[in-house]
C-alpha cells in the first residue's frame, strides 16, 4: 500500500478537477469528512482537501470547454522537465507543460500512449499529501488499460516503474512498483480496460487511473455514495486476500473506488 515515504516513481499527490468545486466539497466531506481550504486567491481557485488537518488531495473546478471531472494522479519526479521529455520519447504526450508552482514544487500534466492522464510532481517546499493508506486518505492506485504490456513499458521507461505478476483467483494482477524499494514499495496495479467501444469513445469507459480510498466500511460508504448523488459502479466485492472494494463516481462524474484492505482489519 501506499506511503508517504515517498521516493521517484511513486504516487506523491493526486487532486479532481470538477465541474462544481463547491459540489464536490460537499460530496468528499460528507463522504470522507474532508474540509475544503483554499490556496489562496493567486491560485486560481485551487485547494486542498484536509482531513484532521492533514491534506490528503487537491481540487479545482474546471471551466466546461474544459476536460471532464476526474482524478489526477500525480508521480514523483526529481526532474520534471527530464520526465516531460522521457514521456514524449515514449510515445506519450505533454498536455501541460512543467511548471513551478509557487515555489512549492514544479508540476506537469503528461499522458501515456493510450491517452491516459496522469500528473508529475518535482517536491519543493510541498513533499506531498501528508497522510496515505489510513481511512479517508488514497491507499492504492490501477491504470486500466488496454494493453498492459505498452503501458508497462511506458511507465518503466518513463519512471522507472517495475512491474511483477501476483496471483488471484481466477487470473494474475499485475503490480507496480517505483525501482526503489521493490515490492515493499508496491502501490497499485494495472488491470485490462473493461467497457465497451462506446463507452470508451465517450470516456466513460476510456483507460484512466483510479484511486482508491481506504475506508472503515466499504458497505456504508456505497450506500452514503447514492445518498449524496454519486453512481456505483462496480457494487462492494470481496476479494480474498485483498479487501472488499467498490468502484464509484461522485455527482461530476470523477471516477474513484474505495476499499476496506485485508492489511488494514484488525
């Protein structure tokens, strides 16, 4: 699971870009218990969610000629130019260009050859979110694809990602790993892209990251999920040796899942 010893290659920020910030506060703190706190005015309406005052993500509401609500994951990188680069050597593309952000680190938006969004962040003065894998805080996070073994090629030649093939029923995970820390310093997966064509030309169903929230009750969290105008995806599923999971989308359309990890019961 995820940590915030962060090292290069590893998932050190994520935020959602929305269609309506103030829904979405709503939502994740009604959800998570989340409070919503500013960056400030020179920030172009940019801020954070904390939980027990600790920041566990970002948010920003997007203007509707915009891209449609989702989650960003971001990696960390010790040279953010040197990744933009790597990524379009790849075959990937840079959708934002690095930047310094206020002093607090330098970011930039790539995709995979796929087309799949993720973000980069160089740490400054901001290292990352400041809490990972406690409830209501991103634990894992999975690149549904449609080819797994491109997509592993680009983020091994891109971040050095390493991957490793773990058994489940019914079939094999692939893991992933930033080269530090080996499997000790696992933190999501790679899965085949399900969906049909249409869905996928729309989006709906397009590859894309999804983070995963650690939750206490993965059960109540569906059914708050409905009563705060989300849609559930995938229904609460247990998986032995893994935890019970559920795949969502909040009101915007920003797609995440939650679970309850076998790691995490007591």
């Amino acid at each position: 699971m995820l940590t915030t010893r962060f090292v290069n290659g590893a998932p050190n920020w994520i935020d959602v870009t929305t269609s309506d910030i103030d829904g979405a506060r709503s939502f994740y703190g009604g959800l998570f218990g989340w409070e919503f706190q500013s960056a400030g005015p020179e920030s172009g309406g940019y801020g954070f969610f904390r939980l027990d005052g600790r920041t566990v993500a970002g948010g920003a509401q997007t203007a509707p000629d915009q891209a449609p609500p989702a989650w960003t994951v971001y990696f960390q990188s010790e040279d953010a130019q040197a990744t933009a680069k790597a990524a379009e050597q790849a075959h990937g593309r840079v959708l934002f260009q690095p930047m310094d952000v206020m002093g607090q680190g330098h970011m930039a938006v790539l995709a995979d050859r796929a087309g799949v969004p993720f973000g980069i962040w160089q740490p400054g003065q901001t290292k990352g979110i400041d809490v990972a894998s406690e409830p209501g805080t991103l634990c894992w996070v999975e690149l549904h694809t449609p080819d797994i073994a491109a997509a592993a090629a680009f983020y091994h030649q891109v971040l050095g990602l390493e991957t490793s093939a773990v058994p489940f029923p019914g079939g094999t995970y692939t893991c992933l790993n930033p080269a530090e820390g080996g499997d000790d310093a696992m933190f999501g997966g790679i899965v085949p892209l399900t969906g049909d064509a249409s869905e996928a030309e729309s989006g709906e169903g397009g590859p894309h990251w999804l983070p995963y929230f650690e939750v206490e009750d993965t059960d109540a969290v569906v059914d708050k999920v409905q009563q705060l105008g989300g849609t559930v995806r995938m229904p609460a599923t247990t998986m032995e040796g893994v935890g019970r999971m559920a795949m969502l989308t909040d009101p915007y359309g920003a797609r995440f899942a939650v679970i309850r990890s076998e790691s995490g019961q007591s």
